[in-house]
C-alpha cells in the first residue's frame, strides 16, 4: 500500500502537461525585488500637484527586466523620469523605454536619478500619509505597494524647491 501512496504524486506530476510545469516554474522564479520604496512630502514645496516615488529594485533572475510603468490612484499621471544633462544643464525628462534592473543587480531609483514621477495629485501629502503605487515589469509581473511618504529636504532645486525666507 505505502508504494501506491508514493506513486501517485509521481503520476499526477507526469500527467501534467508542459504548459503547467512551465507556468509553475515560471511562478516560482525570482522576479524582482522591491525594497526601501518611500515618497516625497509635497507639504511645504512650491508646486504641491507632483513629487516623486524611490525605491531599490533588485533583480536576482539571469535576464535583465525593465520596469515599464506605474501607476497610482493618488496622481492623474504616473511616469517613470531620469535627471539628464540637456544643452549643459540638469533636466529632468521621461525615462524612453523604462529602466533597466539587470540581471543579478540592482537599480536605485534615488533623488537625481531615475525615479517614478507622481503628477496632478489628488492632494498635498505630508509625512506620514501613504501612497499605493503599482509597478509593471516588462516579464509581466505587477507589484502592489504601499509606500510611505517621507520629508525630503536635500537637493531641493530638483524637485520643487521651496520658498527660502530672506533675511
């Protein structure tokens, strides 16, 4: 009796198609890893309509993946942005063709670096407040987060610098 209780797990694993055990592996392999994601604070900044997501993404698959968009209900428009010199000056623009975790690595989505653009926002946020984002990854996986929103006072001149009072 035990040989039949052993044996059958082995035929219905033999019974599955391709298809499946594909899909099961694919399922259990690695895609990637989002960590220390956080948002800028728009209370206190000029312009309160935009800031910004960062977050490390780590990549421990052998093909590199691109995250390919965002999207979030607190903002009308979500893009993914990169700081580039542009006719010798620091601009930042739209990220063509989305940015690149490559395989094995990582990529650091940081203040002055690339980053996940949150435009015409629902509302100021402060510190405190959380945003849900959801990433898009070009091997077709999704992440949902919860991401908490932090005061962000270095390298203001990037994104949306502040009154300075004169004294």
């Amino acid at each position: 009796m035990a040989c039949v209780v052993v044996a059958l797990p082995l035929l219905v694993s033999c019974g599955s198609s391709e298809k499946e055990r594909a899909t099961q592996v694919a399922a259990s392999a690695p895609t990637v890893l989002v960590e220390d994601a956080w948002v800028r604070a728009t209370i206190g900044a000029k312009d309160t309509t935009m800031t910004a997501a960062f977050m490390s993404l780590t990549n421990p698959g052998n093909a590199d993946i691109k995250l390919t968009s965002a999207t979030s209900p607190a903002a009308g428009m979500v893009q993914l942005h990169e700081m580039a010199m542009k006719d010798g000056k620091m601009v930042m623009q739209e990220k063509a063709g989305g940015i690149n975790v490559p395989a094995g690595s990582h990529a650091h989505l940081a203040p002055s670096g690339d980053h996940v653009m949150l435009m015409q926002l629902t509302k100021a946020l402060k510190p405190g407040d959380e945003v849900p984002v959801t990433l898009k990854f070009s091997d077709g996986t999704s992440h949902d987060l919860t991401v908490p929103v932090k005061a962000f006072t270095e390298e203001e001149e990037h994104y949306h610098p502040s009154e300075t009072p004169t004294s």
